[in-house]
C-alpha cells in the first residue's frame, strides 16, 4: 500500500478506497482551509467496544443522522456531484453506524487518526449490503462544520476522487473529542 503525506496547517484529511480484489489505497493530507434525506435516527452511543476498557477512554460526543453538521456533509458531498454531473450519493444507516463508530473510536483514542479497521469496515457493509461492489473511506479532523470537512476533501486528489467516484451511497459519522475536536468519517460503497 502506497501512503502520500502532504503538510499544511488546520485540518487533516486521509482517504482510501477499495475495490474487490484490490488492495486499499490511502492518503492522509493536511490542509489549510478557512438535500434531506429520509433515513432512520441514529442513537448518539458508542459502537460496542471491550466494556473493561470504557473508562480507560473519554466517551466521545457523537451526532444523529439529522444532526446539522451530519446534513451539512452530505449537502455539500452531493453539491460537488451535481457539479460534475453525477447522481447525489443516498445515505443508508446501516454506513452511518459504520461511519459513526470509526469517528467515535478516533475521537476517544480507541485507533489513532487513520483507516486502521478499513478491512473491517468494509466487510461490515457486505454484511449489511450484500451487493456492495465497492467501498471507500474519507476522513478528517479539525474541521468546525462539514462543509469545512467536504471543502477540505474537494482540495485533496484521492479525496476528491472517492466523492466524485462510482459510488451509490453514503454514510457518514462525526464525533468530537473531549477537547472539541471534530472527526469526520465518510464512507462510500457502491451496491
């Protein structure tokens, strides 16, 4: 697996996609940067985790589906499709809790900032979505709203390619840590 770094100050980015029978890619960057959809409410706890070690970890803060920040990020997310001509990406909860729990285990220090699980995540969605032919990943931290998170993205090449590629469907988590940093996680498959 090929890694690309690239350093500027305020947010930092990462992406990978991953296709059957290939082997994922990722891009962690740091840059600088100053449509309702109907889907089920999602709880604000934690994915399950090892029960011995909850107090070793602060409990992130997470957001719902219909959590401004969440809509914000598929809003600016399809935005950027229907600029380049591409159908708007449909968000499923069963991603959402994907998403949701990689953002929630970032933020509380569980996996440090990076697409550690990738695989896991992506054979999480089989599961949910028998017919997935493709699964990608974005994430960020530092962010103050999503579409500060999607504009930073929209700046980076492999970022940009998993928001404007051959995907169907989305899902997305955000979590802060205990010092208010925001984590963004984007997942992307195709079914």
């Amino acid at each position: 697996m090929k890694t690309a770094i690239f350093l500027f100050p305020a947010i930092v980015l990462a992406s990978v996609m991953l296709t059957d029978n290939t082997t994922p890619h990722a891009v962690v960057s740091r840059q600088g940067i100053s449509p309702a959809v109907p889907v089920q409410p999602a709880s604000a706890t934690a994915t399950s985790y090892d029960a011995a070690n909850a107090n070793a970890v602060a409990s992130p803060v997470t957001l719902s589906a219909f959590d401004p920040m969440v809509t914000d990020v598929l809003t600016y997310t399809n935005k950027a499709r229907e600029k380049k001509g591409l159908k708007p990406l449909v968000m499923k909860e069963g991603l959402n809790d994907i998403a949701r729990g990689h953002s929630e285990n970032m933020a509380s220090g569980r996996v440090p900032f990076s697409h550690d699980g990738f695989k896991d995540r992506y054979s999480k969605a089989r599961q949910e979505y028998t017919n997935v032919y493709s699964f990608g990943e974005n994430v960020s931290f530092g962010p103050h709203t999503g579409r500060e998170a999607v504009e930073g993205w929209m700046k980076s090449k492999h970022h940009k390619d998993n928001i404007l590629g051959d995907f169907t469907s989305i899902g997305i988590g955000v979590a802060a840590d205990k010092k208010g940093t925001w984590y963004f996680t984007q997942v992307f498959c195709k079914d």
